[in-house]
C-alpha cells in the first residue's frame, strides 16, 4: 500500500486528466520530477552517501502522503511545497560537490 500509494502520489493527477488545469499540474510535475531525477543521478556519481541519506528522506516524506491524501487536488498542492525544496537541496549539493 505504501509503495503504491507514493507512486500515484508522484505521478498525480496521471489517473484523472480530464482538464486543462489537471493537464498543466501533470506537466509542472513531470518537469519537476525530470530535474530531480536527473540531480539525484548527478548526486550519486559524485557522493553515494549523501545521495542515499537525501532519497531515503525524500521517499519517507512521500510514503507518508501517499498513505493519507488520496485527492488529487490536495496532493498537487501539498506535493509542489516540499517537492521544491528537495530539488533545491539536490541541485544545492551537487553544485557543491561539483567544485571540489
């Protein structure tokens, strides 16, 4: 239930696109799901430990929500507010360790 619930938590509003306001919250999503993924690739290569601490932090967050929302609405909503952040700690740590 935890892992399912998280993976339709992530991929929101993806079962019920039936507006154009739905379709844009997919797009801002998949965007920001695009760069994560792509600085959590770019984190690993350059620090596995810190890397590891960041995604298991992240997937904790998730699975909580992905256990108790189940309205598409509110999980855009509460997604963005801490999806944001994290994708600013990834990018914050990579340009850091990309200097070293």
């Amino acid at each position: 239930k935890t892992i399912l619930g998280s993976v339709l938590f992530l991929l929101s509003p993806l079962p019920d696109v039936s507006s154009i306001f739905k379709i844009s919250i997919l797009g801002e999503n998949l965007l920001v799901l695009f760069f994560m993924v792509r600085y959590i690739l770019l984190l690993f290569k350059l620090d596995n430990k810190k890397a590891l601490f960041w995604i298991l932090s992240f997937l904790v967050f998730i699975s909580m929500y992905g256990l108790t929302i189940f309205n598409h609405g509110t999980i855009s909503r509460y997604k963005i507010s801490f999806m944001i952040p994290y994708l600013f700690v990834f990018i914050y740590l990579t340009k850091q360790l990309q200097r070293r």
